[in-house]
C-alpha cells in the first residue's frame, strides 16, 4: 500500500485528507511542521507527500526544493497561494501538481490516484541507494561516484531487481523478464552467473551479499530499500 505524506498545520484539515482519502486503503504519516516532516522523510518510505507552502517553521517550497536532491517522490502542493507566479515556482521547483485552497476533497482523491497510478506505470530511470547511483536511462551506474561497467544482461536484471524492491522473484520469471523478451537461447546456469557477476560489482562482500539476496528454493530479491 502507497504511503502518504501529509504536511500541513491545519489539524482539521489534516485529518480531513485523511478521512477523504482512507477509503483507498493507503498508508498516512502525518506532519504539522517542516521538521517532522524531515523526520518522517529521513526514517520512512514515502510514495507521495501532500505539502502545503506556508508552514509554522518553514516553506513548502524550500522542502520540495531539498527534496529534489536527492528524490524523485510525487509531491502534491496544497494552498492557499492561489497566485500565477507560486503555481509556476512551486512546479518549476519539482511538485508534479498544485492545488489551492479552498478544494473540493473528490479532487483531491482523484489527482492523489492519478499521480500515484503514472508513479507506478513510470519506468524508473534514475535510482539513488546508499552510495549507488543507478542512471538506467543514460546507462551510466556509481558506486561511491566510481563509474562501475554493467553488461546489458547485468543491467537487465539489476532493473528487474530495484523494480520490484523487497519482493522475491522466482528464477522462472526472472529469466523470463531478462532474457526472454529478447528471444535469447539461455541455459540453465546463466542467471546464476549473471547474479554472481553483479554481486561482485555491488556488494562489498560478494560472498555475503547486502543487496541482491537469495531466498533459498524461491528466488532472488533486493533487500534494502
């Protein structure tokens, strides 16, 4: 379930998004101020944040801008700056959307479910992790801002992998999503040797991998979030 972020001062009106949009079955974090929300961001997964502009601590938009460094997380403005040049600098700061106060909560829902939906449909071309930097669409990859060499086949699976973070994938489908797709003749041991390749250009210690973990008699997952 997609947890949500909600940052705004206003109690009720917190609680009224939260009321609004429960019916969807998401996860809701709720933040009054620009340091819980910092707290929450630093400590939680987070897949959308509701984020008004005018904070008791701070500004909405100096958050999103902090957030974009280092993020790409959907985030929803909510407002009563309702004038032309905050729309623009909130959307040229990153926010993929801004409402102003006051706003209908059927609105709300639906704008909620639409970013959400093009979130999940989007195909990720840039994953920050620790101390790796995943750039699938220029295909460049880091590992403490060393540039490792990935072969397509390494690229393919480490793909699969961070798509589908925390979930096992059995070989069967792994093999399909790799190579498959590309009616490439595989034997039975070329996932596996693919896996040990990649392990020894990630993990810190191969032969007891942090990221790309087996689960015996089940498959392979990405362990960390």
């Amino acid at each position: 379930m997609p947890n949500i972020l909600i940052v705004e001062d206003d109690i009720a009106l917190n609680h009224g998004i939260v009321l609004s949009l429960k019916q969807d079955s998401f996860v809701f974090i709720q933040a009054f101020t620009v340091k819980q929300a910092r707290e929450y961001l630093n400590n939680s997964q987070v897949d959308l944040i509701i984020l008004d502009v005018n904070l008791p601590d701070g500004n909405g938009f100096d958050l999103c801008q902090e957030i974009r460094k280092n993020s790409a997380v959907p985030i929803i403005f909510l407002t009563a700056n309702d004038l032309e040049l905050d729309v623009v600098t909130g959307l040229e700061l990153g926010g993929d959307d801004y409402i102003t106060k006051p706003f209908s909560l059927m609105i709300l829902r639906a704008r909620v479910s639409s970013i959400l939906r093009r979130a999940t449909q989007k195909i990720v071309d840039q994953v920050i992790i620790d101390d790796f930097v995943f750039d699938f669409g220029n295909m460049k990859f880091y590992k403490h801002k060393q540039e490792l060499v990935l072969s397509k086949t390494e690229q393919r699976l480490l793909r699969v992998l961070i798509l589908n973070k925390g979930t096992i994938l059995s070989r069967a489908i792994l093999v399909d999503k790799i190579w498959t797709e590309d009616s490439e003749y595989v034997d039975e041991n070329a996932l596996s040797v693919t896996v040990n390749r990649l392990r020894n250009k990630l993990e810190t210690y191969p032969s007891k991998p942090q990221y790309i973990q087996m689960v015996y008699g089940l498959g392979y997952t990405w362990a960390v979030e």
